[in-house]
C-alpha cells in the first residue's frame, strides 16, 4: 500500500518534470520558431494566443474525459501527443505544419495540466498532508532544464528538429514508462490499481459522474481569481523582466537575462520547502505570506533604482508566487472532495486567462503610461490572493493548519490499509 502511493508518487512528480522541460523547450525558442517559420510580427500574437485558448478547451474536454476514464489514462496518453507536437513545430517549414504543431501542442497540453493536477490533488488527500507543492517543484526543476536544453540548442545554432529530437527520443518511453505507476486516488482504472480514499472507487467514480452539479461557481471562484492574479504575475516575469531590466533600469543585455533564471530557482527552491510550511503554519498563513512577499517583490522592481535592486525584486517574485497556484489547486479539491476532478479542470482553465491577460496588459499600460507603473498592477492583483486566503482554509477535521490526522487508504480490493 505504501509502496504503491510512493511509486505513484515518484512518477506523478516525473510527469510534471517532463512538462515542465517540454513548456520551457517550447517557450524560449519562440523567436527560433518565428525565425524558421518566416511568422510576422503582426501574426505572431495570433499563434502565441492561440496556444493557450485551445489548452483551456483542452481543460474543458478533460472535464468530461474523466468522466468516463480515469486521470491516469488523460495524462498517460497527452503527454506523448504533448512532446510529439513540440517535435512536429520544429520540423516543419510551411506556416500550416507549425499551425497544426501548435494547435495540437495547446489542446494536449490543456488536458495534461489538468489530469496531472487532478492526481497531484486526489494523491494529496490519500497522503493526508500537503505534498502538491512538491509536484510543482518537478515542474520547475524541468523549467530550468528545458531553458539551459534551450540556450545550448541556441548557443551551438542548432536547428529546432536537432534540438528538440534527442529530448523526444529520451523523454516520450520515460514517460510511457513511468506513466505505468500513476495512481488515481479514488478512480480506479488502468493505473496500477485504484486508491480508494474514505469512499470506495465506485463511490468516487459515481460522484464524478454526478460532479456537474456538485462544482458551484460561486464558491469556486475566489479560487479563479486568485489563479489569474498569479498568472498575470508569472507572465509579467516572463514576458517583462528582460525588457524591464534593460530598458528601465539600464543593465546590459547579458544582465537583463539574470531576472527570470533566478525567479525559476526560486519557485524550485520555495516549492521545494513549501510542503513543510503548509504542513507547520497551514495553507492560509503560506498562501498571505506568499501574496504579501510578491506584492513587496513587484513594489521593489516598480522603484528600484539599478539592475541589482531590480533583480532582487523579481527575486522576491519568486520566492511568495511560487507557492500560490500549487495551493489554489489543493484549495480546490478540498473545497470539493467529491468532485476534485471537476474542480481542477474547471480551475485549470483560468491558469490561461491570465496567461492570456497578464502580458498584453503590462505592455499596454507600459507603452501608455510608463513600465513602473505598470508593475504596481500586478502587484495590487497578487494583493488579492491575500483578502481571497479564507478560500484556502481546510475544514477543522481534514489535514493542514497544524490539524493533519491520518487517513485511512485502501488500495484496490483486499489491501491493507496505511
């Protein structure tokens, strides 16, 4: 029983190094992309926009997905489709191909992020304490490789394909391999055996079935706003710091690259002890303090007066949004035991709304008004996680706010429990 959460374990956290690896192949080398696509200016927002709002139809499928199949098997076969479209843009050379990659790169990915957040959540109940941190961690673990995979692909002049095709070759059967351990908790299915958590699988699967109704709005959508708020954040980093750095505040090209590196391994290193704060302090007091350090780290970046004072407000960034969009998700499916599932993917969807919103809207007000005033925007929207953290207080008898207990598991039939 044990052996087989940790298995599931390992290999969910797998799962979102491998995304994390693939995103940041994709992402870093857009230029590369536009460069060998012959993709105007002018039509290359359309392509970038395009990605995200077909990941949220995605998310919406996934929904309806789980319904009928397990997470594990969501997950189990998006992820190939994930890696073999990032293979599929860089070897291409007619707009169309690169249009098609795409589209079937944002619609898998859709369904990635939310069926492996959907296990990250159902397997954080079955632990009885707060593990969905760590999931991230992976994930930006695989951010930084992919990044360092991207610039000695750029360094060396590498083509797209030679880039991208060692990472496939290795990453898909690892993944099809480690996919072979993913356990739904409380869904059953292909994955090594079901994990019943309280109820039983059945029990889990019907209230999934029945979860349309079960997933109100109206108490979910703090948690959207709160999503979106650390997504507009996220994107500002990654879209802005460069630019604000050398533009602004005057630092060199190679400086003006430092920003984003060091916002990535401080979201590994603050998700990486996340789950110990959780665990001592409780989800409502480590989402505040992470608003309250982002708001603080935006407030540095809109006055500092060099690169270094910049560069240690996008630290700052790191460090408090680092642990509010892993929090939202587990907020989520506690709100919503019964009806996880639904929660994640109807939640997920709002990871591209502000995505989609957080870049254009910075470099609108910055070329309107000026970018440090831009920044005091996303810095009174983080500001929002903050009055929104009731949202993510468990109730007094499930795990977190120093009041974990242990929970019984039982994994498929005849099992001992945990």
């Amino acid at each position: 029983m044990t052996e087989t959460l940790r298995r599931g374990r390992a290999s969910l956290a797998f799962g979102f190094l491998v995304q994390g690896v693939t995103f940041a192949l994709l992402v870093t080398r857009i230029p590369a992309l536009q460069d060998q696509y012959g993709i105007s200016d002018g039509l290359l927002p359309v392509f970038l926009a395009a990605v995200p709002i077909l990941a949220g139809v995605g998310s919406v499928c996934t929904e309806r997905l789980v319904r009928h199949a397990p997470p594990s098997r969501v997950l189990r076969w998006s992820q190939p489709v994930v890696l073999l479209s990032l293979l599929g843009a860089g070897a291409g050379d007619s707009v169309w191909q690169v249009a098609v990659a795409l589209g079937a790169f944002g619609l898998a990915v859709g369904a990635l992020d939310a069926s492996m957040n959907m296990l990250g959540v159902s397997l954080q109940r079955a632990y009885g304490r707060s593990i969905m941190l760590g999931f991230h961690a992976a994930y930006s673990l695989g951010g930084i490789v992919g990044a360092s995979l991207a610039w000695v692909g750029a360094h060396w002049d590498l083509s797209l394909l030679v880039s991208y095709l060692p990472v496939v070759i290795v990453l898909l059967p690892a993944a099809l391999v480690g996919s072979r351990w993913y356990v739904d908790a409380g869904g059953g299915g292909e994955s090594g055996g079901g994990v019943e958590v309280g109820g039983g699988t059945e029990a889990g699967r019907g209230a999934a079935e029945g979860a349309g109704g079960g997933v109100g709005l109206k108490v979910l959508w703090p948690l959207c706003l709160v999503m979106t708020c650390a997504y507009i954040g996220d994107s500002t980093v990654s879209n802005w710091s460069a630019k604000y750095l050398q533009d602004v505040l005057g630092s060199s090209e190679q400086l003006a690259t430092v920003p984003y590196n060091v916002y990535m391994v401080m979201n590994l290193l603050g998700r990486g002890v996340g789950d110990l704060g959780v665990r001592r302090f409780g989800a409502v007091a480590v989402v505040r303090w992470g608003a309250v350090i982002g708001a603080v780290g935006f407030g540095v970046v809109a006055v500092a007066p060099g690169a270094w004072t910049g560069i240690l407000g996008f630290t700052l960034l790191g460090v408090g949004l680092c642990v509010i969009v892993p929090q939202t998700f587990a907020a989520a499916g506690r709100l919503f035991p019964r009806a996880s599932d639904t929660a994640v993917a109807r939640l997920n969807i709002f990871n591209y709304v502000g995505f989609l919103i957080g870049s254009p809207l910075v470099g609108g007000l910055g070329d309107a008004w000026n970018y440090r005033g831009a920044m005091v925007v996303p810095m009174v929207l983080v500001l929002v996680t903050f009055w929104s953290a009731r949202s993510f207080a468990p109730e007094p008898d499930r795990y977190g706010d120093g009041h974990e207990r242990p929970r019984t598991t039982d994994v498929g039939r005849g099992s001992n429990g945990l």
